[in-house]
C-alpha cells in the first residue's frame, strides 16, 4: 500500500530562508549548539546558517572577500573521492562499534568481578550502567566543542584518555576505582555518539546520506550485542577479568592509531578558516575572513548554550519529546536484555556465560537484516521522493514509513521473547526473537534519527544532543531494575509489560506522519517559516 503524509508542507521556492546547497545544507545539520541564542527570535534556522557559514551573496553583510568553497573546489569534503568516503564513513562506524562494545563488555566477567571484589550483584550491573550513564554528559560537552575546533580534534582527544581509562580499569584496586573509571570512560566514550554522525553529514548529500547512517546505526547495536559473547567465553577460558579491560584498551588505542593517521578534519567551517588563513599567508591581504573567525561569545555564554539550549529545544518541541521518550524507550530495552538474557538462558537454561553470550548474536543479524533491507527498499523511496519534490526539500514524514512498519514488530519482539521463555521450551524460541527485535530497532532507529535531522536541520546538533542525553539516561536506568523485575514477575510477563508499554508508543511514528506538518508549522526550531504554502495536489511518490 502507498503511503503520502497528507498535505505536506513546502517552502515557497522564493522565501527569504534560502536553502543552502546540498553541500553546505548537510554539512550544516549538526551545526553546534554554541551559537547566539537570540531569546524571541522567530528566525531561528537563519540565525544558525549565519554563524556557521556567513550571509549569503546578496545578504546585510556579506562581503566579496568571505572566503567560501567553489562549487567544484577538492577541499570541500562533498568533492572527496567516493572510496575515500566510504572509507571516513566506516571508520566513523568503527568509533562508534568500539565506544559501544565497551559498554556491555564487563556482563560476562561479572560473577568474577564479584568474587574478587566482594560485591553484590547490583553493584556488578552499576559496571554496565554507569559507563552508559557518561553518555548523558559526552553528548553535550563533544558536540558543540567539535564544531567550535573540528572533529579531529576532539576524537584524538578523547580517544586518548579514553583509552587511558581502560587502563585504569584493569589496574583498579578497588570497588570505588573500577566505578569510577568505568564511568569517565563513558563520557570519553561518548564522542563518537553524537561527532561521529556529524562526520558523516560532513561528507554525504541527502540521497547517499541515508545508506552512510544505514552503516553507522549499526554501531550502537553491533557493539553491545557482540561483547557479552566475548567476554563470556573469556570467562569460560578461565581468563583473569582484568583482560576483558586490556582488550578495550587495545581496541581503544588501535581506533586512536587509525584516526591518527587516516581521518583528516572534515567540518567545513573549520577547512573554511583554514582557506582563509592560506588566502592571507598567500596574498598578504588581512581582509580575507571565514564565518566561523567571527564568532564572538564568551565563556559563561558558551557554556549556557552547551547546557541549556539542547534541552530547551527537546522540552518545547512535542514531536521531539515523543520521538526521544520512543528511542529511550527502545535503546533502554536493548540494554534491559544484559540482565533479561542471564535470566532467562543462564538460570532458566542452564548455560554457562559464553553460551549465554551466543545468544545475542539473532541482534546483530536482525540489525544487520535491517540495514540491507533498508538500503534495498527504504532508500530507493526516499531517493525518488527527492526526485519528485524538487527544488522543495522532502518533507521530514517520508523518514516515518519504514518506522511504522517496524513499530508493531518491536513489541510482538517482547511478546515472542517472554511467552517461550520457559525452561521446558527449547532455547532457540527466545532466542530468535532477538531477531525480529534487532531488526525492527534498527528501522525505527534509522527513520526517527533521520527525522530528526531533515526536521530541526540547521539545530539538529542541539536537538540530537538532547535526545541522546535522554536516551542513554534510560539505557543507564533500565539495567537497574531489570534483574529484579525479571525475577519477580518472572520473564513471561516482565516481557509482556515492555511488549505492552512498547504498544503504547507504536503510534507515536503514525501520529507524526499524519500531523507531523501540523507540529512543524508551529515550531520556533524546525525550518517551516510562517510563510508556508500547503501543497494540494497530494504526490503519491511510491506510485511513480
């Protein structure tokens, strides 16, 4: 069946919003959240444009000797070899596979770490949850820093101590020192969460920005699905737990090699700067000058924007505040299972910690599964959605679809795992559940993620920023109390009341789809100016 959102909101072609090029639009979707914040200015998205990239031609302002990019210029990233797009791409996906491979990995050393450090269970599961818990503070330090001084930067850096903190945690001589270095290395860790994304906006066009997020999203799920397997079998081997941590700081320190020498900068604002201190070395003319040099704004300015302006957008945006409380919701469930999984396959099951390990790997190959059948069906869509819309940009609905397709099969994914959870059921029930559930995360992960970006565009760093602070403040949260209330429900309806609660959120995608225009229309933040014209000739793009 055809699926058009009803009345879909265009730009006027002529409206004083100019949309920048694709290149410059996309590079400027993350753009920080350390700009001027004009209390009660309705031009919010133009506001955000010209701080990263200066008045247009034409503009108050503007002047012949703003140093910009030319349309065919080898610096401008969009003009980068495909190969070594690609490339950027997968490296930027490894950042992210190894920040959350880290989170999970302590899960199959944790009756060790009992034993040696005299802990109880709980504590055990703070080793998981507070390194999640250093993602809700990285996001708004990172972000905005990375686009003040660059992604390079700020991913050597953080890589550098992060990786320091792995150390530390298999040298800790104590309870306190492995916490409290777990959770610092969550909120280095947290860099490639919200810069790595940014890269990638760097790099890509709307129409192939799609299938570079298709391979980036399954970092967040790659990650915490293959670890539990790792460390599991570690533990089997009679390996020390301390060897779980070195082989974090192994990886850690390899990622750091790899940015080290192959990730140029890719933020054009900063390359900008860059051209311009080369045009006044090369000229001996001190007029050349780059938007991002023109950037005046103190340090308390700075640090409120960083702070507050990510949670002034999610808390005043309704669609915002649905579509994160959704992704919280699923991306805390996806951690739920670290304890659920024990549950259900070491206690129910009886098997040892590698086994239980194995069966997390129906995730990744649903997530896997997710990805291609994205690039295979949704992808094409959207692509021919840009066709027709043209000049108009798409509207942000048409991210929607494949996210209620996948909406249902997250919470049948609950129902499937707790109902043939019992030990006299054979275990590859339960366990390819997680099939259906890794596939449906990664399309609802896919189109909301996206939403948000083509939605908020020019404050998407900010809105982003927000979003994923809540998100992993439930991926922190849910571990806590999922042992418990998978043992004292019992798995079948422990998992029938996330398959309930997960039904209650399944028409959030579809109210969006429908009033998504509605919502945008009266937004300060999204780039829906008052002057709108409602398009009545419906475009069916799915018929073309």
């Amino acid at each position: 069946m055809s699926l058009t959102p009803p009345e879909p909101v265009l730009l006027k072609p002529d409206h004083n919003l100019s949309h920048p090029s694709s290149s410059a639009r996309d590079s400027v979707t993350f753009v920080a959240s350390s700009t001027l914040d004009r209390e009660g200015d309705e031009d919010v998205q133009s506001e955000f444009r010209h701080e990263a990239y200066g008045p247009q031609p034409g503009e108050e302002g503007w002047d012949k000797f703003e140093v910009r990019f030319e349309p065919d210029e080898l610096a401008n990233p969009h003009n980068w070899s495909r190969a070594k797009r690609w490339y950027m791409t997968s490296v930027a996906g490894l950042l992210v596979l190894n920040a959350t491979f880290a989170s999970s990995a302590p899960s199959g050393m944790i009756v060790q770490l009992e034993e040696h450090f005299g802990f109880g269970r709980e504590v055990g599961t703070l080793l998981i949850a507070l390194f999640v818990a250093g993602y809700c503070v990285g996001p708004l330090l990172w972000g905005p820093l990375s686009e003040q001084y660059g992604r390079r930067p700020i991913f050597l850096i953080t890589f550098f101590v992060y990786t320091c903190f792995q150390v530390g945690c298999a040298l800790s001589p104590n309870t306190a020192a492995i916490l409290i270095f777990r959770f610092l290395g969550g909120v280095f860790a947290a860099a490639p969460l919200t810069n790595s994304g940014a890269l990638i906006s760097d790099l890509w066009d709307p129409d192939t920005r799609g299938k570079a997020l298709g391979v980036f999203t399954l970092g967040p799920f790659a990650g915490p699905s293959v670890s539990p397997l790792i460390s599991g079998f570690m533990a089997v081997a009679g390996v020390s737990w301390r060897w779980i941590f070195w082989l974090l700081a192994f990886f850690a320190g390899a990622c750091l090699v790899i940015v080290f020498f192959t990730l140029p900068e890719t933020y054009t604002p900063i390359l900008l700067v860059r051209k311009a201190e080369k045009l006044r070395k090369d000229t001996g003319d001190s007029r050349y000058w780059a938007p991002l040099e023109r950037q005046h704004v103190g340090f308390v300015r700075r640090a409120k924007d960083v702070v507050y302006r990510p949670f002034k957008i999610l808390f005043t945006e309704p669609m915002l505040l649905a579509i994160s409380l959704y992704m919280s919701f699923v991306y805390g469930c996806l951690y739920l299972l670290f304890e659920a999984y024990p549950v259900v396959f070491t206690d129910g099951h009886h098997f040892n910690p590698g086994i239980s390990g194995l069966m997390f790997l129906p995730i990744l190959v649903g997530g896997v599964s997710g990805v291609i059948c994205y690039l295979l069906i949704w992808n094409p869509r959207y692509v021919k959605a840009v066709e027709q819309f043209k000049p108009n940009p798409v509207p942000p609905e048409y991210r929607l679809e494949q996210c209620m397709a996948a909406a249902p099969l997250f919470a049948i994914s609950f129902f499937w795992f707790g109902w043939t959870s019992y030990p006299s059921v054979s275990y590859w029930a339960p366990m390819m559940a997680g099939l259906v559930m890794g596939f449906s995360i990664i399309w609802i992960f896919l189109g909301l993620f996206n939403y948000i970006i083509d939605a908020y565009l020019f404050v998407a760093a900010s809105a982003l920023a927000g979003s994923t602070v809540m998100r992993s403040c439930f991926g922190a949260s849910f571990p806590l109390f999922a042992t418990q209330m998978y043992e004292g429900l019992n798995p079948r309806w422990a998992s029938t009341l996330l398959g309930l609660l997960s039904t209650l959120m399944a028409p959030i995608p579809f109210v969006l789809f429908k009033y998504g225009h509605v919502l945008r229309r009266h937004s300060k933040f999204a780039p829906t100016p008052p002057e709108i014209v409602v398009e009545e000739q419906k475009k069916d793009v799915e018929s073309q």
